[in-house]
C-alpha cells in the first residue's frame, strides 16, 4: 500500500518537475523577446538620431533635406 503511494508521489512530482521546466522555457523566450524589443527600440532611436545630425549638417551647409 505504501509502495503504490509513494510510486503516484513520485509519478506527481515528475510531473510537476515537467511543468515547471515548460514554465522555465517559455519564461525565457519572453525574456528573449523584450530584449529584442528593446533592441529594435535602440536602433530605432540611433537611426533617429543619425538622421537629425545629417539634416543639421545640411542645414549648417545651406542645402535643403
């Protein structure tokens, strides 16, 4: 009787360890994704900031942008 119970106690825990990893992973990918986000967000904003230079630079020469 013991034995059953503790075989079913380990069956749950394996599947909890299971779902815990399935958590884990999709924890990761998330993480993953933000910093792809912030990423893109980073390069956006040095586009922005390259393209305001240039049309300052143009405008200090006199020509039109």
């Amino acid at each position: 009787m013991f034995e059953l119970f503790a075989v079913g106690l380990e069956m749950q825990k394996r599947m909890i360890d299971a779902q815990m990893q399935g958590v884990e992973a999709a924890r990761d990918m998330v993480e993953a994704a933000q910093r792809q986000v912030e990423t893109g967000m980073a390069a956006t904003q040095a586009n922005e900031a390259g393209m305001k230079a240039m049309k300052n630079w143009m405008n200090l020469w006199g020509m039109r942008g």
